[in-house]
C-alpha cells in the first residue's frame, strides 16, 4: 500500500516503524496470547507496558524524580479545567500569556474557577508573534504562569521560557513534545495530548511536580483530580490501553534514533528546508515573525485564495496530504512533527518550487 506524505495538524502521521511493530504484534503481544486491546490493564502484561512506557519517557525527557508522570484521557482540553482546579490552592490567582486559541481557551475554562490575568497577547496580528514579557505585568501571588509552548495553530514557539520565579510554569506541550529539549525542572507542570507527538488520540501525559498534587477544590470531580491518579498509578479507571502501549512503542523509537537531542537536530534541519524556500520563493510566504518560527508546525500562503485552494488541490493529488490551513489563518499549513522525514519536507518543497513555476 503507497502511504502518503500526511502534514496533519493532529492527529498525526507516526514513525512508519512504529506501525509496523504494531502490525506484528497485533494478534498476540509477547508470550500474552492476545492483542493488547484485548488486554486487562490489571494484567502483568500490561503493568510491564505502561511502566516501560513511563521509564522511557523519563529516561528521554530526563524528568527529575520528584515530578509524577500521568497517563490519563480526555485530551488536552480537559487539562484547561482540570489544570486550575487543582493548581488554584493558594490566591486562586493565575497569569496566562495568550499566544493562540489553545491557550484562550485555557485562560476561559481557568476564569470559571479563580481570576485570570492576561499578561500578554498577540490576538492583534492573528497571533503571529509571540509577545515581549514583562515581568512586572508578572502577579507573584499566582498559583500559576500558564504558556503554550507552541502554537500549533500559527506556528509559532517559544523560544525562550519565562523567569517565574517559585510561581509553578505550566505548559500545553501538545505539539512540540518530545521534539526538542527542555528542562524539565523549570516547569511545573507539563501537558500535552498524545495525538500530534507521542502516539494516538486518547491518551493525554501530565508531568507534574509532586508538590502540586493534592491540593484540589472540593468541587474536583474525582477524575478530575490529579492526587487520584497519581495515587493509582494513573490505573484508577481503565487508562486508555492500546494508546499507551502505541506511546511505547514511539518512545522506543526515538531511544533508538539517539534520543530528544537528536531529533531536535533533525527537527531544525527539516524546518530550515521550508523556510528556506518560503524566504526565497516570490509565490509562497510564511505568515509567522521569523524570531518565533515553530518547529512544528509552519503557516504559509500564495498572493491569491484561487493559488491557494489549487496549491492544496495539486499537492493532494501528488500525495502531500492535509496542507489545509486552519480557517482562521487560511492558506496552507504544513505540520511537521517527529515522525515527518526529511524526505517528506524535501519533497514537497521540490513541488512547491515546481507549482511557483507552473503558476507564475
Ligand atoms: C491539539 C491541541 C490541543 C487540543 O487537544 P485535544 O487533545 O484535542 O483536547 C490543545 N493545545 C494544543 C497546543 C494543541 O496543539
């Protein structure tokens, strides 16, 4: 079968080894007899999974030994509510740097519980820059300093994080995790839906420092809190099994590969190869300011909505599938997350070149 280029936002392409690992064990996992779908999470078989799982995203992401590491469900919009309603234990005051529609609706779903404070914005230009700090906009009561340190819908990242001082940092990692390194220490707490970077939908990584858990509002639902989990080894109800064990296996991948600091390498090399061309092409232009590029996730457009929609139509025909650009961006978006290969962003820069010159 001719597997495409696949440039979605999320969810996203997976190494094709990973896949394939799971094609080969998925009639019978080890010695198990059985598919790990079909699998107990009370089972040994599936304890082994998830704590290799865990071992391994610790060992990647060098993660200090007094953060927790959660493996829970409802997607990274649940950490919105469920974030402010165990992190507000003090003020019930949060600061929220607002770089997307992500973190928007972070800082909505935290108002419902405590006062927010918008510290900055780039809502004025479509968010295509990530806004100058100033820490003394900073509320040094906060509960907590909330970011998103990539902006999968703009494409823009942080570069630098900021300086908080003992106010715990929270970061929606949803689309750059595992992509570059970090210091996990900085952090208070780290988040991210697995679906873009880790694995498949339905699985949701919270890497939480230990202090923060147990200090959740009484109206927590009982899911909703971090304590339980972290108390059940993220195995209070039935975790999402077969997504874990996918997680696993992409973890295993990047170990091979040589780790965090080696895809980043590749990461960067992939990225210049777009922007790049986007810099020099006089038909395709990126939409984000060149200091705050992502990674990950990178914005562009022709001078016209007929180049665009026929860019996207060609591109399809040729394999290079989901270049469709979020509505409120327009234009294109090409996503290009751990599991892209160079290749994948080569060829379609060599289509893209070709367009501009069939189109000029
Ligand atoms: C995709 C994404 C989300 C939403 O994730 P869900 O798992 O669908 O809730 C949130 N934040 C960021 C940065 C994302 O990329």
């Amino acid at each position: 079968m001719e597997r495409v280029y696949n440039f979605s936002a999320g969810p996203s392409m997976l190494p094709e080894p990973v896949l394939r690992k799971a094609q080969q064990e998925m009639l019978g996992y080890g010695k198990s007899g059985m598919s790990v779908m079909e699998m107990s999470h009370r089972s040994s078989h599936f304890q082994e999974i998830i704590d290799e799982t865990e071992k391994l995203l610790r060992e990647l992401m060098k993660i200090p030994d007094n953060y927790k590491v959660l493996f829970l469900q409802g997607g990274a919009s649940s950490q919105f509510a469920m974030i402010p309603m165990n992190l507000f234990r003090n003020s019930k005051k949060a600061d929220f740097v607002i770089t997307g529609l992500w973190a928007k609706k972070a800082y909505q779903e935290a108002s419902r519980y405590g006062k927010t404070n918008i510290v900055a914005s780039s809502a004025d230009t479509t968010f295509n820059y990530i806004p100058e700090l100033d820490p003394s906009k900073f509320d040094p009561e906060a509960d907590y300093f909330y970011i998103t340190t990539n902006n999968t819908i703009y494409g823009t990242r942080f570069t630098t994080l900021p300086d908080t001082g003992n106010v715990p940092l929270v970061a929606d990692m949803s689309s750059n995790i595992l992509s570059q390194e970090y210091d996990v220490s900085k952090f208070g707490l780290i988040f991210a839906g697995a679906q873009k970077n880790m694995g498949p939908a339905g699985l949701t990584v919270v890497i939480i420092r230990q202090d923060l858990i147990g200090h959740a509002m009484d109206i927590t639902p009982t899911m909703f809190n971090y304590k339980i989990h972290a108390d059940e080894g993220s195995m209070y109800n039935t975790p999402p099994t077969y997504s874990i064990y996918i997680c696993k296996l992409v973890l295993e991948w990047l170990k091979e590969l040589g780790g965090i600091s080696v895809m980043e390498k590749i990461n960067i090399e992939k990225a210049k190869i777009l922007y790049d061309f986007l810099d020099e092409s006089s038909m395709f232009k990126g939409t984000v300011v060149k200091k705050d590029r992502s990674l990950m996730n990178i914005p562009f457009i022709c001078p016209t909505e007929e180049l665009n929609a026929k860019f996207i139509k060609e591109a399809t025909a040729k394999g290079f599938v989901n270049l469709k650009g979020h509505r409120t961006v327009g234009g294109m978006r090409a996503s290009i997350y751990n599991a892209m290969p160079v290749e994948g962003v080569q060829k379609l820069v060599e289509f893209m070149k070709q367009f501009e010159v069939e189109n000029k």
